[in-house]
C-alpha cells in the first residue's frame, strides 16, 4: 500500500492497527523520525516495549502499510509511510464538511500539502 487512494477495507485496517496504545506510540515515534527512521531496537529502547513484542506491532503497522521497512547492514531501519498516511487522511476527509467553509477551507490546505 502507498499512497494510492483508500478503500473502506484498507482505512478500517489501517485505523485498527494505530488504535492499539503500543503500535500508535511506534508510529508516532517514526514520524518524528523522518525519512531517517529508526532502528528497531532503538525504537524498543524509546518505548520500553519489549523487542519479542515490539516485532508484532511493527509487522502489524507494516502490513496495513502504514511503515516500511529497509535493511542498512544488519539493521532493519523503519520509517513512517507519509504517502500512506495521507492517503488515510484524504479518505476521512473526503465529501468533508457539508458545506462549513471554514473546515472545507482546512481541507483544501491539507490536499494541497499547506498543513504542517
């Protein structure tokens, strides 16, 4: 999954796995991190989540898509995927605000990439 429009399968799945307190942690925690990502076990020393456990809720987050993952040396570095991400946020907004200008004008910023 990238940043490719949602379906209402894939937006269920991918809210499932953020609404779990350890998993929404991990990916708050990349997206601080950026494009550089971070190591699994720096991310397991970051939270205090045991690396046995840590494993589960990465593969869970990666495989709604919400991170990927990429091997530099013997570490796997995991990163948040923003595309992805937004293409979530663009699915919950879709058909926003019935005519409410102020949150359509929220809307229009955040499509077009004007909301930090």
């Amino acid at each position: 999954m990238d940043g490719r429009p949602d379906t209402l399968e894939s937006a269920v799945s991918a809210l499932g796995a953020l609404a779990q307190a350890h998993r929404l942690s991990v990916f708050r925690e990349l997206v601080e991190a950026g494009s550089s990502g971070l190591a699994a076990g720096a991310l397991a020393d970051r939270l205090a989540v045991p690396r046995s456990s840590l494993s589960f809720h990465l593969s869970n987050l990666k495989q709604t898509g919400l991170i990927a993952e990429r091997r530099a040396g013997r570490s796997i570095i995991y990163t948040a995927n923003f595309a992805r991400m937004r293409a979530l946020v663009a699915f919950l907004l879709h058909n926003c605000c019935a005519g409410d200008a102020a949150a359509g004008k929220l809307v229009e910023q955040f499509e077009a990439g004007d909301l930090a």
